[in-house]
C-alpha cells in the first residue's frame, strides 16, 4: 500500500528527529501546483484559451510543463527528501537524480498508475450498457432516475453512473421544456454526492483507500450520505413539482403519448464492474488475501483491472451497437489522464509541507475540516484537495493522543477518525458546488447543451448551489460534525 511522500514515523511525538539536512519545502514551491489547479479552472472559462484548452495534448502539455517545475526543484533547488523503512528508520536522500525518482516512484507509480487504471476500468466498462426507453416525465420517475443515480455511482463511480444515466433522463424528459433544474440537481446527486459509499465511488475516497483507509471504511458516511440525498430528493420532488404545473397541456400530453418501455443492454458488463469492486476490495499488496497468508505482487490488482476491462471491450467493442448508441469515446478518459499526471507529481510539495506544518494551520475540529476540504473542493479538483488536508490531518495525529477508537491506524501514521470523516465528506459532497469541482459535471453539462438543454453560466450554477446545496451542508454539518 502506498506511503505519502512525507509520511514520516519520525514526525510522531517522541520518535527520531528530523535529520539536520532536511527542510521543509517553502510555499513558493507550491506555485506549480497552484498553476495547475488554476489552469483547470481558468482556461475553459476564457474564450481565448478555450480553444487551445480543448485538444487533449495541448493539456498533456501543460501538464508535463508544470510538472518538470517540481523534478526541477527536488533536482536542483530542495536539500533533499526522506525515505523510511519498515523498522521506522529513516535515510536522507540529497537532491539530485535520487531525489526526483524517490519523488516519481511514489506520484507516479504508487498514486496515478492506480487512480487512472481504476478510472479507465470503470469508464470503458460501464460504457457498454445502455438504458433504452422513454418513460412519461412527471416528477415521480425524474426522482427515482436522481435517487438510482445516487446509489449506483458508489459501485460504478460517478463518472460512470452520470454517462449511464444522463441520456436516458434527457430522453425522458425531451417532451418537457422545464429540464434545467433535472440536470442541475442530476450533478449534485449523481456526478458527486452518489460517489460516498465505496473507494470505487469519488477519486478522492479512492485515493484515501491508496493510502491505507480500509476498503469498507467509507460506508461510515451512509447517514451523512442519506441525510443529505434525502433533503435534496425532497427539495427536487417539490421544485419538479412545481416545474411540472407550468408545462403546456400539450407537451404533457405528448410526453405521456410518446413512451417506450425501458431496456437495458449490455448486462454482462455488470458482472465485470462486480469483478472490479471485487478486485478493488480484496487485492492489495500490503495485506494478505482475505483467508490465506499470501500477499499479492505489486499491481496485481491493476493487472485484474485491465483483463476484466479487456473482457468488457471484447464482449461489447468499440463498433457495437451499445456503445454507439452511448456515443462513446475515450475522449473524457484521456482529458483525466493528461491532466492528473501533472497534478500528482505537482501536489508532492504541498504535501510534504504540510505533514510537516500541518499542525501549526489551526484546524483542529471536524467542522474546519469539512468547510476548509470542501471549499477548495468547489473551485479546485476534489482529488488533490483530499490528499492535502488528509495529510494536513494525519500529521495533527502524530502530534496529539487519541485513543485507538478515536483514531484510524494508518502505513507511518495515524488519522482521527473524526477529521477523516469530515475531510471525505468535504470533498466528495462539495465538489458539486460549481462545474469545475468534479470532472462529471462539466460532462454533464455539455451532453445536455448539446441535447438542447440551455445551462445555466459558471456563476448562474453557483446561484442553484448556494441556494439549494450550502443550507443542506450546513444542516448536515449541525447534525453529523458537531464533535
């Protein structure tokens, strides 16, 4: 299992101390980190860049640009890094070639290889099913998609569940002409509030399971996660409701005329997606397989992940009539796979920093944790976010006594279970504050404007968030993160 850069025994109360040659890397070095994140956020929002923004390699690039800035630093500018075995003994690595592929070896290797892997497996696999149909619109069935939607993306992600189910809702909805909200409230539900049960659901819980939280920690948030899609369904069913008593006698005529019973194709590839949560769960390098004393060999999970991934594509390819249908591509995939390799090689820094520092930022209660994750989340990639406040948490713990009820042991350290809860939730619910938050939404958004659906602006989504998700995540802050 993967040791965060920085994930020092040493730091913990009454181990070793730092070795005089070590320092911490100033904040200045975060600045390629920093580029990244708002270069995601920027440039599809100027008309100058957005253009240049839109072809995958000019992405790549920047990325590869900006992450040469942090290898030219650990080559050139930081003393060096640390690197610990598994008795607690640490060896200082001066800067230079060492350095940087230590630094590599853990951002690429053990982070992104991981995380992109899973992402594809889930994206080509739930790719080959397709919901056929078109339902009547009355606000019942829009709240059963939102509600179906919202359980699923725990178990096939919330990229997957979002292009499973977004075309069947518009479908059904095609004869209404008040839809905005639908797929608005489809973003908060499905593209990102859905994904908590599971590591599987949200990159960010999948990254926390990389870093050893167990695999079936997260359901730990189902009462968060009820409490909150429950308010949200209910604040849909009326405003649907709502919606629906201004639409033209016609088009509801129409809409309950025009019905074709649902379908689903491709069922195989659901016992594929089981195989991944399978594999996800049971396979991991650090422990042995559940009922035997062996230990996998590195990457045998990813290995599984890409053969069930290659069932998937042979039973249902590229030219299949499923996947047409679907308009499939790897155009989204590759979007996530040039970016993510910059930004996991650019948040080694921060990182760094604030195992070190973390304690001395003042976030001590779960309630700063969730709104401090969950802001950045809004306007930054959530995935990032959550590594750097759960480091930022982790290194509080080497600092502070908790009991082992209180606390989460984790590869080198320890994490409140508290702050651990509060981070996740953070991340995950409020990357759906703005189109930006969560790679789904802004998928999202395009399939419904090129289905005709007229979106709200950057800043007019930000109107629906505040107004509807901000109240709901401030109750559930009363009720769950009072500790």
């Amino acid at each position: 299992m993967f040791i965060a850069l920085g994930s020092w025994p040493f730091l913990a109360a009454g181990g070793p101390t730092l070795p005089p040659e070590y320092r911490v890397p100033p904040v200045w070095s975060f600045l390629p980190f920093v580029a990244i994140l708002l270069v995601i956020a920027v440039f599809p929002l100027v008309p100058a860049l957005h253009r240049f923004w839109e072809k995958n390699r000019n992405k790549l690039l920047v990325a590869l640009l900006l992450a040469a800035g942090t290898t030219l630093y650990y080559a050139l500018l930081h003393p060096g890094v640390l690197n610990h075995g598994a008795d607690g003994s640490a060896r200082f690595i001066p800067r230079g070639w060492a350095a940087v592929e230590h630094v590599l070896h853990h951002a690429i290797l053990s982070d992104y290889v991981p995380f992109i892997i899973l992402l594809f497996s889930l994206y080509t696999i739930s790719g080959g099913i397709f919901l056929r149909g078109d339902l009547a619109a009355p606000p019942r069935t829009n709240a059963a998609f939102l509600a179906t939607g919202a359980l699923l993306a725990s178990f096939i992600g919330t990229t997957g569940a979002s292009m499973l189910l977004i075309r069947p809702l518009l479908r059904t909805n095609r004869e209404r002409r008040h839809v905005v909200h639908t797929v608005i409230f489809f973003i908060f539900l499905v593209s990102n509030i859905g994904g908590s049960l599971t590591p599987l659901g949200d990159p960010p819980l999948f990254l926390g399971y990389l870093r050893g939280v167990p695999f079936w920690w997260t359901l730990k948030l189902f009462y968060p996660w009820i409490f909150t899609a429950g308010i949200l369904l209910c604040l849909y069913y009326l405003l649907d409701s709502l919606a629906y008593r201004r639409e033209t006698r016609r088009d509801i005529a129409r809409d309950e005329r025009e019905v074709e019973p649902l379908g689903l194709e491709g069922k195989i590839n659901f016992l594929w997606l089981l195989g991944v949560v399978a594999a996800v769960a049971l396979v991991d390098p650090s422990r042995p397989l559940p009922g035997t004393a062996w230990k996998p060999f590195p990457y045998l999970r990813e290995v599984l992940l890409l053969a069930l991934t290659a069932i998937s594509w042979f039973f249902t390819p590229r030219n299949s009539s499923i996947r047409q249908a679907n308009e499939f591509n790897f155009g989204a995939i590759q979007e996530v796979g040039c970016l993510f390799i910059g930004i996991f090689v650019c948040m080694q820094t921060p990182v760094e920093y604030l195992q070190a520092r973390g304690p001395e930022l003042g976030m001590k209660s779960p309630v700063s944790f969730f709104w401090a994750t969950g802001s950045l989340s809004s306007f930054l990639d959530n995935a990032p976010t959550y590594v750097v406040f759960f480091e930022t948490a982790k290194s509080l713990a080497q600092t502070a006594s908790a009991s082992a009820a209180e606390a989460l042991a984790l590869p080198g350290g320890s994490i409140a279970l508290a702050h651990l809860l509060a981070i996740s939730l953070g991340a995950v619910f409020m990357g759906s504050m703005t189109y930006i938050g969560n790679g789904p939404n802004f998928m999202v958004k395009a399939i419904a404007e090129s289905r005709g659906v007229k979106m709200p602006s950057f800043f007019g989504y930000m109107l629906w968030s505040t107004g509807f998700l901000l109240p709901t995540f401030f109750a559930m802050t009363l009720v769950f993160l009072r500790s």
